[in-house]
C-alpha cells in the first residue's frame, strides 16, 4: 500500500512538472507586453557577458533562476548600405536577392533567410514549427527546432566536449523599420518542461 500511495505521489509530481508554469504579465518595454514565468529574472551586465561574450545587448535579457533557460528580445535595422542587396537560400535551396529593406509584407522570405541561416550554424536540426502566424492581430516568423550547435560540437583546443542538443523557439516580425526577434533557448533535454510554457509565453506578445 506505502508503495501504490508512494508511486501515485510520484505520477503526480511528474504531471505538474510538464505542465505549463505559472506566467505573470511583464512589461517588457514601452512597447512589448507579454508573459513571462516567475521564474524568470533579469539577466545581469556581467552574466550576459559570461554567457554571450562579443555579442551585443539585447533590448531585453531573462534567465531562469533554476536552469539555463533564457529568453531574449532583440532589435534588427532593417536596411543595409545603399545599393547592396541581401542574398539567401529560399525553401527550395535557389539562391536569392532581396531589396535592403524589409516590411511585414516580406515575412515568408524573410523565413527562408533565417530558416537557412539556422540551419548553416546548426547541425542535425529537426524543425517543429516553420511557419508565419498571426499573433494578436501581428504576423510573426515561427521557427521551433532542436538542433545541435556547430562551434559547441568541440572545445577550444579541439576536443570533443560531447553533442550539446539545443532547444529554440525564435520568433521574428517588422515594426518601425527594425525587425524584432524573440528568442527562447534550453538544453533540449528539457523540452517538456518547457514547451507548453513557452507556447504560451510566445502567444501572449503584444506590440503596440
């Protein structure tokens, strides 16, 4: 009886544990408002800098306090040097060029650029969501994938360190000229503890 009541406790806490974490409304920015767990804090100066050191500041950076799951927002230009054109592979690998400056009316194309770019800085990735969907009345790029990083498959002195899977939800959309981008990341081990809760993240984004 002590073990049926020990394994029913047991079942229990799993089912909790690949449930949705609660979420709090957060105002991200003057203009992002969306959900964030409560878990979820601030990223220091210091520790972006340990985690992501050469890459610059995003206009918004959390981590969970119990794992080293992040989640950051970051702003795009989206135009280049007069004159230039942007090159990229589209979905059915032909080369392409693209005007230097995007809209929201660009978003499918603007997918085949980043969906190419994902795949030529991971290795062995497996797509979940390729798509363009409307998010309180805003298109958004969704690309959800598990795939594992080029430059982390080896050391610094060229050991093999072991294959590190990485899980990441990436959104992407145009506003006021600049692209924003949304981007969750986790060990892929972790995925089911975190994928409802970042579905739900993700669609509660509002932009005004």
């Amino acid at each position: 009886m002590n073990k049926l009541i020990a394994f029913v406790c047991l079942l229990g806490l799993t089912v909790t544990y690949t449930h949705a974490q609660k979420l709090k409304k957060t105002k991200v920015t003057e203009e992002i408002t969306m959900k964030l767990p409560e878990s979820f804090i601030v990223m220091s100066d210091r520790e972006y800098r340990q985690e992501f050191a050469g890459y610059r500041k995003p206009i918004a950076m959390y981590r969970d306090e119990n794992s080293k799951a992040t989640f950051g927002i970051n702003t795009a230009l989206t135009h280049v040097p007069a004159g230039t054109r942007q090159t990229f592979v589209d979905s059915k690998g032909k080369m392409r060029k693209h005007q230097a400056e995007w809209s929201v009316n660009d978003l499918k194309m603007m997918k085949s650029l980043y969906k190419s770019t994902i795949l030529r800085l991971h290795s062995d990735v497996r797509f979940k969501q390729d798509k363009v969907e409307m998010i309180r009345k805003r298109n958004f790029v969704v690309l959800e994938f598990v795939g594992v990083i080029k430059n982390e498959e080896k050391s610094m002195i060229g050991k093999s360190k072991g294959t590190l899977r990485q899980y990441s939800y990436l959104m992407y959309t145009v506003k006021d000229s600049k692209i924003y981008i949304f981007n969750f990341t986790c060990n892929a081990k972790r995925l089911s503890r975190w994928k409802k809760t970042v579905y739900d993240m993700m669609h509660s984004i509002k932009m005004k």
